[in-house]
C-alpha cells in the first residue's frame, strides 16, 4: 500500500493521494489517522465523510461562533420554553435523544414548533407543524428575525455584549417582510408572527436542527441563521436556550475534533501557523512539512479524480457507491483511480468492487476507545469481542501503515490507547475542547464526561457534573479574537433544481428509524425486514393522476438517472412531492444532484426534481430491485 | 433468579402500589387467593427454582399503550426479539399503523402489539395439545413449544395474531410476558426498551403515572368482547373519520360517532375486477386442510348412507343400497373408503408441524373442538376399518362386529363431522363464522359420499339407474341446499361489514372468476342432478351421468379451497412491509425470501420424525404415560 501511495505521489504530486475517512471511528484512532495523513502521507486532499452531514454545522459554528463546539446539552431539553426542531425528525434519526425531549416534554410541555416539508413522526406530534417549502429555511429564518426585530422583541442587551455586526444583519433581515416571505417559503405570514413572538418571548428557546438544513445549498446559512435567531434573543449559552445541531454518525464530533480532516487536531487549522506549529513539535516532525491552507472537501475531491489530479485514494469506513449524490458519475469517477483502498468492516461494501485493495477492519466492541456525543459528552467502549478473521483494528492498521513512510520512524504511535488518549488530553490543554482532566477510567466510572473539563479542575478534586454543561455562558467568551459572535446577513439566492413541467415532482430523501447509513450493518439483519427494498412515499392523489398503484414497483427519472422503488401512497408527503430514503445502494442516489454548500461543500441531497413513471412488467422490475439488494 | 444491574433506570421497575379487585368484565383481578394451591410454586424458568419476590405475582397483568405516544421506532420489537432469540420471521411483538386524513393534517397511528394474556383463553381452549397454561402467576398466558405439534389452530382463534406459527421449525412460539424480568420487579424488555414512553405494563385497569386513560379501544384494535383481552390504550388525540391499513388486508376502520369507537369496513382498495388466481389457490398451504376435510367428509358421507341403507334396506326406497350390499361391489368400496380415509387422515397429519407428535391430538378434549374432532375421526376410522374387515368374514361373530362398528363408525362421523364444523366456528375468522360453514360441510357429506358410492358401484357393475336416481336425489338435496346457503352466507357478511364483508370483497374480486365459476357449477350441478333422477338410464340422464362426477368433484375442490383461502382474520393492521400478507406473498413469488433478512420463509413440510416419536416413547414411564391419558378426561 505504501509503496503504491508513493508511487503515485511521485509521479503526479503529493496532494495525487487523497484520504476519505469517516464519522464511525473510535476517537483515539481519528486522532492517530491525522499522523499517517497530515503526518506521513502528507496528502492535503484528506476529508471525511461528515461533508455528507455535518459540515454545514461545523461551518456554521464556526461562522458565527468563531470554532465548532455545539454550546447546548440535553439537559436544555429539560429547561426550554420553546422548541424548534428544523428539519430533524428525532423519532427516526436520533429515537434515544427523542426520548430525552420526551421525557422534558412530558414534564413541562413545552411548545414543539417543527419544521419540515414532510408529516414526519415529531411534525404530526408536534404543536406546530410549519410544513417548508424545500430549500426556504434562510427565508422563514430572515422573516421571523424580521418580526423579532420590526417588534422589538430582540435581547439588546445581549447583543451589545456578545454580538459583532448587528446593523449588516438587520439591514438584509428587513427585506423579509413575512408577507414576501410566506410567498417563498410556503408558510402563511400569521404563523411566522406567531412563531416568531412565541421564540422571541419564552424565557428560553432553543433550535435542534439536522440533515434538514444541514443538506442543502444553503446548509451553513441554514445553521447560521439559527445562530443569527439565538443570539438576537438571547439563546445561546443559558440552560434552555442553544443552538444544537443534533449529529449524525456515532461519532462524527470526534471526527470533527481530532481527526486532522480539513485542519489539525483539537479544533487546530492549518491556516494559523502557531497550531500547525505545536503539532509539528509535537509529533516531532519538519514544520514545513503541513500545508498552509486546507486541501479539499470529499466532495471536491471525487470531481478532481475526475479530472484526473487526484489518481489514488484510501477510503475508511465509509461507502460513497451508496451515500454519495449521482452515483453513476461516482461509479465512473471510483474506475478511473490507480489505486483504491477500501478500509472497512465489511469485506462486501459496495465500493470494494472498485478497490485494488482491501483492508478488513475491526468494529466496535471489538477494540477500545472514546468518542464524543452531540452535547460534548466523551463516552468509551470497550472491547466485548474479537474481531473475525484478519482484521484489525482501524488503529492497528494507521500505525502499520505510518511506519511504512519516512516520517514514521519519527513520529511516536503508542501502541497502548491509553497512551493514545493521553497525547490528546495534552494536546487540548487550554482550548475550547479542554480534556485533559479525563482518564478511560474516569469516562467509563462517571458513565461519560462533558468537555471542557481540564486537569487543572481534575487537580483540584473538582468532578465533572453529570451533565447540563455548556458553551459561552459568559459573556463575550466566543471564539472570535474580539470575543463576539458574528451576526452574518442571510441573502437568499434560489440555485435548487426546482420542480419543472419535465420532472414535476420535488424528490426528498431521508433516513428510516430501521436502517443504518448504506445498510452495510443494517442490510443484514432482522430489523432489515421493516423496510427490506427500496420504496417511495407518494401522495395518493398524484399516485391516481400518475396511474401509480400502492406496493407496486415504479420507475423514477431524474436528470442524472433513474431508479426503480415500491410505491406507498401515504399522504405523509404533498402532492409535489416524494419520499425515497437514501440508505438503498444504486437506488436514490442515482437521482439526486447534490449541489454544494459554498462554505461547508455539503451536497443539497433533498433538493431535486423528479418525474415518475409506471412500469408494465412488474416481474422483471422486482428482480431487478431484488438483484441490487445482494451484498 | 435473572440479575437486576445496579444501574437499571427507574422506568425499568414495575410500578403498582395498589390495584383494583376486578376488572371492567367483572373478572377478579388476583388470580388465585391466599391458601390456594397454586400459590408460592417456582415458575421453573430455566430450571431456577427460585420464587420471585414480587408483591403482585397473583395479579392479572396486563400491557398498557398509550397510542398518542408510539413512534413507531421498533425498540420494543428488538428487545422482545433479542431477548426471545427469535430469528427474523418470527416476532412476539410488532407494530403496525393506521393513517389518516389528508396532508398536512395526516396522522399515522403506531400499534405495537403482542399477546394480551386474556382472561377468556381461546388459544387454550383451542389448543388440541395442551400446550397452553394460564398461569396464577401475573396472569400469563404461556405456550410450550416442547409440547405444540405445530397445528396452528392457536393462530387461527387468537383475534391478535399473538401465537406465532414457525415454519421453519414447525411449532408455535409466543410471548411470555417477560415472567422472569416480573419475577425481580422488572418490567417486560419490550417496555423497558420504549422510546416513546408508548408501552408500559402492570396490574391491570392500573393507570400509569401522568395517564388519563384505559381504554380498550382503538382503531385498528379488533373487538374485544372474544376473550376480554388484557391491555389498556391511551389515545386522546382526535383521529380522523377515517382511518386506512397500508397493507394488502381490504379492511380500513370507520368512526362510528354514536358508539364512539371504530369500526372495521371494507376497504375497496383493488377495484372490483375479478381474476381467477388458480395460482394462489393451488399453491396454498391450507390445500391439506381441503384435501382432508373433502376426504373425510366424503368417507363418512358415504359410510353413513351405507349403514342407513342396510338398516331400511327392506324399504323400497333404500332397497338399491341394499342390493348393493349384496354385489360384488361392495368389498371393494368398503376398501376404497378405508383407502381414501387413511390418505385424508396421512394428508392431514403431515401437514403439521411435527407430524410425529400426532398422538397429542387428544390431549384437550375438555376444551379443544380439534380435539373432538380428532377423537370422532378417530373412532370414525377405526370402525370403518373395523367394519371393512369383518365384512370380509361371513361368521356369526363378524356379523356382530359388523353391527358394532356400524354403530361406533356413525357415532364417530357423527361427532367427527360436528367437531370439524365446530372448530371453524372461530369468532376471530367472521368469514367462517357463520352456519354456512356446517351446512357446507354436510353437504358434501351427502354430495360427495353419493358420489363416491355412485362411481364405485358404477364403475364395477355397470349402470345401476334405481341406484343412480337415489343417489342423485340425495346429492340434489345436499347441493340444493348449498345453494341456499351460499345465499344467505353472501347476504350476511355484506351485512356485517367487518372481515367477513372484506373476505365477500376478495371473493367477488381477486378471485372474482374462480367464484362465479363454483357458483355456476352449483346451479348446474343442480340441475344434472335433477336430470338425472327423473331421466334415469335414458340419454339424458346418461349424459349428466357422465358429467356429474368431474363436475361435483370440480365444486366441491373450488368450494373448499376458497374457503380457506378467503378467510380474513380480525388481526393487528400491518406495515408496509412487515406483517403485510401482499409483501409476503411478493416475497415468496419473487425470490426475495431467500434473503434471511427479508423476514419473510417459505411455508415448508415437515418431516415425521420416527426417532423422536420412539424416543418418547422409550424415555416415557408407563405411570406418565398413565397419567397423560387420564389427564385427557380430567383436564
């Protein structure tokens, strides 16, 4: 493998090997995967596949905060006056922090305001269900900021303390009248006034959001103008009041915190020479050895294989063949490569067929470490069980491979994960994402530990609350030098394929409470059952004008290709629009355009037009659904 | 006893502090009183002879959902399955939905669903095995697959679809509500594993804390008045008017303001045009129950005409039957309904799960109409064999036998073809559940017991016209009255409105054709028969004669399989996948099933399995054995 890299880091340039990692690793294995990859390798095109899901809130946090670090907790579930789920449906994305809201809700009853274009589970039981026009939340965003604002609702106390520039944002939000905005974003002008006084007046309010905003075009603005609708209110940092981005993969906070994808570790970029400089002293490698400024995002680097800069890539734990957008350019796009390396627990991934070489990894359970939940918590799992055959664990396998490269033998990979995490409690010292008070031991004895918590509090004999901790809870703490937020405006530009005479039909894409990402887990066992075969949501009514029949197969077209699904009229959906998850390989994913995010490259995976036609032979067109549900 | 973990939440702990004295049917909510016998006995779960400490062990419990709540998230049916072992095609639990109203205002309602420990036990009483037991403790209905034969009848009275037949392994399983969690205070794992807080469990007509309801019922919920079943809904949220099933069932659920509650109605959701579906007919896992059921029917049908016919035989009208008594035909029928009756009896019995446990057939006489049926058929095939036999001796003691076993033989016809009716008369299958059901079936008594000894004389002495136009007159009878009651069948289940009206919507469309077909048959039947008995040896009657046998034969099959294949059960509404009788049929028709995954298994025979039968019987005392037999009258 390492000659294979070298090779083609000689001949074509050492950014011509590109790393793709993932959200499912341990902690201490994201930590070490920076040291082959930043380290080692040297690639400057190393991302993970949280650009699929979180990066619109990383960017977002980082926009408006300064850093990434979702500054709520769960607890705030306990302690709101006003909820906002945008594009979240918990019952099915996150059921166990579902749970958690439930409990609050059932406690206090708090309003639940939810905004999605489809009658999920949380919008049919919420008090308010805002059924959006896809790809319009920076309106309703805009509009009821516009209210707050035109009503003097706004916390101007907060904002003189916490904010930076005010007056740029208010100046964009007053072109949002709830009446020009209600035309675009389908929600009538009473209920943004309403729902912008209920948000505005609570004591506190808080916004949940997920892949609702995150994927789309304007998925970081998405996540700003939640953060623009906290602060102007006072919402951030105060118990019951946040911006929490509810997080997709198990362990995509880990990812983001130290993994070295798109920067450095511990919340480190490579645009601030003083942290690429701890790290290099650190690992003990040449300063000059980082670049200056990050490579690029997963989604920028399948185009550049395209076009041929990038000819090798190493993927970990994670199947574009399935989750990405267009997958037929994918498919052309994984054969150009020289060289693929699949990294994964299961030896049949759909991406495999194109690997030229395959490394079996351990899973879970089978090997040890931390990883950090959507509210800062570090948790550990420990080792139950071997892993079968020859695999390794994903830590096992970035050292062999480290060591195979010259800066290897300068760099020290401990072997022992306690070592592991030790490096990175040192490396944290002092920054937002301070762990350096934690031990596996004392993880696992107080059953998970929020961070920040530092050894100078550990010193003290200070234990670290069982939870309810937050981000800037005093004032002007934010990670802006000036410690301020920033109030960015919100333009809307409308850049969606929108529904047209030709593909009439919105085409939205979700997860299913029942599988897992690409059903590489899930594909395989009981629970497989409750959805086995792709399927769509249909609106009865379009279904009859369309000829569809309820549980047979149809063909659906889209301007990149086209998939074949089981029909399920259910009104859950409007008339313009259809429902397919996206967890089925070489199915919804043939559809979707996937246009980027300008600052967080996530693709806009909900916002894609469609037309659907009838098929005549049912027999063939259920084997070949059942042909592409082999692994 | 199970280990409770220092760290188990508090929402896993059962939570009754008191309990009311009896429930809203007037039942008694502890289950046996102070002193009685069947108080402080382990309940021997995996050989722990502990007792559990519980306060309310002899407490009718029960599972309480409150509907408002369920989000459909399948936790409950995971920690059942894991905790269960079960493989994917089985579940103790499972949830399904109604939906209703039209978006944005759409709701789905999530019903998770497993066995309601009902205080009036129709699968115990149903159960031919025994294998069934209420228990005193918690009031659970426990099943025990060690002693099923894998009959199925448990899941055709259980209006819950609660009782789960294998058919892989050929057997029923079903939840045991946890016993061993209630036995430490622990709530079932598929209440403790609620995400929803939906699902909860205690002493039941006990309210949860921070609920206002215990209802029992809700749309999709079937009546509640068959065994008085033991759950409790909350469900305070306004529902629509109307409320659908995504799956195949033809049945959605209509509020009926006057009663409050829903109803079940037809739901027309494949039109109203008509196909044959031969293909599902044929293919049917229940062509053993027509085979047998037509068989047996026939046998007894004819033996019964026999033994009448040589009991008037100085009568003139009986007088052909006596005649035939006396022709070299008569050996040779006797043997070809002894044939016939072994092959039916063969069918029948490998067509259960474990064919080799058929001895256990007997166990529920107290109780079980298959039971009955099985000892009238029973004592039907031994005298028939009997009878057959001795008829080849022409002794004084033979001619003896002979009266003895004509009069055992007609009893057990008589109980035999009461029984067979009786158990389809099951409250949770409306399509059944009507007299047409025993009208049907001695109909073809007489039809195909004529028909059979029609052919069978026919065939050895040539045509016998006094013969013939007797036994034409009696099958005329019999279809006439078929005829009949087809009518007032049809009539009744438009009536209803419930299943039974959905089975009528199946029968007149998705197999539309096959129904005009045997409805056509009926009426010309008739009227050969008729031609027949007047025409006699002319060439008209020659002619229906000729027709007749593949014609009856041809409505009586059609008639059978269509009964079996109609029936709609008053089950749980399924998913769009799961628990949805039109994904399962895809599943098989397209392969799908071969993926474990899938949930979905092909029906299988299963192997009579000698070894297992004789080892029984080596490792089994004589006393056992003994008292297993007297347990059959005791009870």
């Amino acid at each position: 493998m390492a000659h294979e890299i070298l090779r083609i880091q000689k001949t074509y340039g050492r950014d011509s090997f590109a790393i793709v990692s993932t959200g499912q690793l341990l902690t201490e294995e994201f930590y070490t995967l920076g040291k082959p990859a930043r380290g080692c390798i040297g690639t400057n095109n190393y991302d993970g596949n949280t650009t699929l899901c979180m990066s619109s809130a990383v960017s977002g946090y980082k926009r408006s905060f300064g850093s990434d670090g979702p500054p709520g907790n769960y607890k705030d579930f306990e302690h709101t006056d006003c909820l906002i789920a945008w594009g979240s449906n918990l019952p099915e994305q996150h059921p166990i922090i579902y749970w958690r809201m439930k409990e609050a809700q059932e406690k206090r009853n708090f309003p639940l305001i939810v905004v999605d274009p489809r009658v999920t589970m949380l919008a049919q039981n919420a008090d308010m269900h805002l059924a959006i026009t896809p790809g319009t939340d920076v309106v309703l965003q805009n509009a009821l900021m516009h209210v707050i604002l035109d009503e003097g609702l706004e916390d101007r106390d907060y904002i003189a303390a916490n904010c930076a520039d005010f007056e740029l944002m208010e100046k964009e939000v007053q072109k949002y009248d709830p009446v020009s905005a209600s035309k675009i974003c389908g929600i009538d002008e009473d209920t943004i006034r309403n729902v912008a006084r209920l948000y505005a007046n609570a004591d506190a309010a808080m916004s949940i959001w997920t892949m609702g905003i995150n994927q789309s075009t304007h998925g970081s603005d998405g996540v700003v103008g939640i953060n623009n609708l906290n602060l102007i209110t006072g919402n951030i940092g105060k118990a019951g009041g946040t911006s929490l981005s509810i997080t997709g993969q198990c362990n995509a906070m880990g990812t983001r915190e130290w993994s070295s994808c798109s920067g450095l570790p511990g919340y480190r970029v490579l645009e601030k020479p003083e942290d690429s400089e701890e790290i290099d002293k650190f690992w003990g490698i040449d300063a000059e050895f980082f670049p200056k400024q990050r490579g690029l995002t997963e989604t920028d680097i399948f185009p550049a294989i395209e076009t041929g800069q990038i000819k090798g890539l190493w993927l970990i734990a994670t199947n574009p063949m399935t989750s990405m957008a267009n997958t037929e350019r994918i498919r052309k796009t994984l054969e150009k490569l020289d060289f693929l390396v699949v990294q994964d627990s299961y030896a049949d991934v759909e991406t495999t067929q194109y690997a030229h070489l395959y490394l079996p990894a351990a899973t879970w359970a089978e090997k040890e470490g931390v990883f950090t939940n959507t509210e800062r918590r570090v948790n550990i799992v420990r080792k139950v069980t071997d892993a079968p055959g020859e695999s390794q664990a994903d830590l096992w396998i970035f050292n062999e491979v480290a060591k195979r490269f010259e800066n290897g033998s300068k760099i020290k990979f401990p072997q022992a994960l306690s070592d592991v995490f030790d490096e990175m409690c040192e490396l944290s010292k002092g920054r937002l994402l301070d762990i350096s008070g934690m031990s596996h031991d004392k993880i696992e004895a107080q059953r998970g530990i929020q961070w920040p918590y530092t050894s100078e509090e550990a010193d003290r004999g200070v234990e670290p609350p069982a939870g309810g901790k937050r981000l800037y809870t005093e004032a002007g703490t934010f990670r802006y030098a000036d410690g301020k937020a920033k109030l960015i405006p919100l333009p809307f530009i409308d850049n969606n394929e929108v529904p047209d005479d030709d593909y009439p039909l919105w085409l939205n894409t979700g997860r299913l409470v029942e599988h897992f990402h690409t059903r590489t887990k899930t594909g395989k066992v009981g629970n497989n059952k409750y959805s086995p075969i792709p399927f769509m949501e249909i609106n009865p009514d379009a279904a009859q004008e369309l000829g569809i029949v309820h549980s047979e197969y149809v063909r659906c077209i889209s301007r990149r290709g086209d998939a074949v699904v089981m029909a399920m009229c259910t009104q859950r959906v409007p008339e313009n629009m259809i429902f397919i998850p996206f967890h089925f390989h070489d199915c919804v994913n043939r559809l979707t355009l996937g246009l980027l995010d300008p600052h967080s490259r996530q693709p806009a995976f909900k916002q894609s037009a469609v037309r659907v036609e009838c098929v005549e032979d049912q027999q063939a067109t259920a084997q070949m659904s059942m042909e592409m549900r082999g692994f | 006893m199970i280990n409770v973990r220092s760290d188990e939440p508090e929402y896993a702990f059962l939570w009754d502090k008191q309990s009311k004295t009896h429930n809203r049917y007037g039942a008694s909510i502890e289950t046996v009183f102070e002193a009685d016998e069947l108080r402080d006995k382990s309940l021997d779960i995996n050989d722990d002879v502990g007792i559990g400490d519980n306060p309310n062990r002899y407490k009718q419990h029960g599972f309480f959902l409150n509907i408002d709540n369920c989000i459909g998230c399948h936790a409950c049916e995971a920690a059942c399955s894991e905790k269960n072992d079960n493989p994917a095609h089985i579940a103790f639990r499972s949830v399904g939905f109604v939906e209703g109203g039209s978006f944005p205002a759409y709701q789905r309602l999530n019903i998770s669903m497993a066995c309601n420990h009902c205080d009036d036990t129709v699968c115990l009483k149903g159960c031919p095995t025994r294998a069934y037991t209420k228990f005193a403790e918690y009031g659970a209905v426990l099943q025990d697959p060690d002693i099923c034969f894998g009959c199925g009848y448990c899941t055709w009275v259980c209006p819950y679809n609660a009782p789960q037949l294998d058919p892989v392994k050929g057997q029923v399983t079903k939840c045991n509500m946890c016993a061993d969690r209630l036995e430490v205070g622990l709530k079932p794992a598929c209440v403790a594993a609620c995400l929803g807080n939906a699902l909860d469990f205690g002493v039941i007509e006990n309210i949860p804390e921070g609920r206002s309801q215990a209802k029992t019922e809700i749309p999709g919920f079937p009546r509640t008045d068959i065994t008085h079943p033991n759950i409790r809904f909350q469900q305070t949220r306004s529902t629509h008017r109307e409320m659908t099933r995504t799956d195949s069932t033809p049945l959605k659920y209509h509020r009926d303001d006057k009663a409050g509650m829903f109803k079940p109605a037809v739901d027309e959701k494949h039109g109203r045009e008509r196909y044959w579906n031969w293909k599902i007919l044929l293919s049917s896992h229940e062509n053993a129950h027509a085979i047998f059921t037509l068989l047996s029917q026939a046998v007894m049908g004819a033996f019964v005409l026999l033994v009448i016919g040589s009991l008037f035989g100085s009568l003139a009208v009986a007088a052909p039957l006596q005649q035939l008594k006396e022709s070299s035909a008569w050996l040779p029928l006797l043997g070809i309904l002894v044939a016939l009756m072994g092959f039916g009896l063969f069918k029948l019995n490998m067509h259960l799960g474990k064919p080799h446990r058929f001895y256990r057939g007997f166990y529920n006489l107290r109780h079980s109409p298959v039971s009955r049926e099985i000892a009238g058929v029973s004592l039907f095939f031994a005298s028939l064999s009997g009878f057959a036999l001795m008829s080849l001796f022409d002794h004084k003691i033979a001619h003896w036998l002979v009266v003895l076993f004509s009069i055992t033989g007609v009893l057990g016809a008589a109980l035999g073809s009461w029984y067979m009716y009786k158990l389809y008369r099951i409250p949770a299958r409306p399509f059944w559940d009507h007299w047409q059901t025993g009208s049907a079936f001695y109909e073809t008594m007489l039809s195909l017991g004529s028909l059979l000894i029609a052919v069978v004389a026919t065939a050895i002495n040539g045509i016998d016209a006094p013969l013939l136009q007797l036994l034409a007159v009696i099958c005329a009878t019999g279809v006439a009255l078929e005829n009949i009651a087809h009518w007032f069948h049809a009539r009744d289940l438009k009536q209803a409105g419930n299943e039974g009206a959905a089975a009528h919507y199946e029968q007149t469309t998705t197999f539309g054709k096959t129904y005009r077909l045997r409805n056509a048959l009926l009426g010309v039947n008739l009227l050969l028969l008729i031609t027949l008995a007047a025409a006699g040896a002319s060439m008209p009657g020659l002619i229906a004669t000729a027709l007749l046998p593949a014609m009856l034969l041809l409505a009586a099959y059609t008639s059978r399989i269509l009964f079996y294949a109609l029936v709609i059960p008053t089950t749980m509404p399924g998913a769009f996948f799961w628990k949805n009788e039109g994904f399962v049929e895809h599943a098989r028709e397209t392969g799908l099933a071969e993926m474990e995954q899938m949930g979905v298994v092909y029906e299988g025979h299963h192997k009579f399995r000698l070894d297992e039968l004789l080892q029984t019987i080596r490792e089994a005392s004589f006393k056992e054995m003994r008292s297993q037999f007297a347990r059959i009258f005791t009870g």
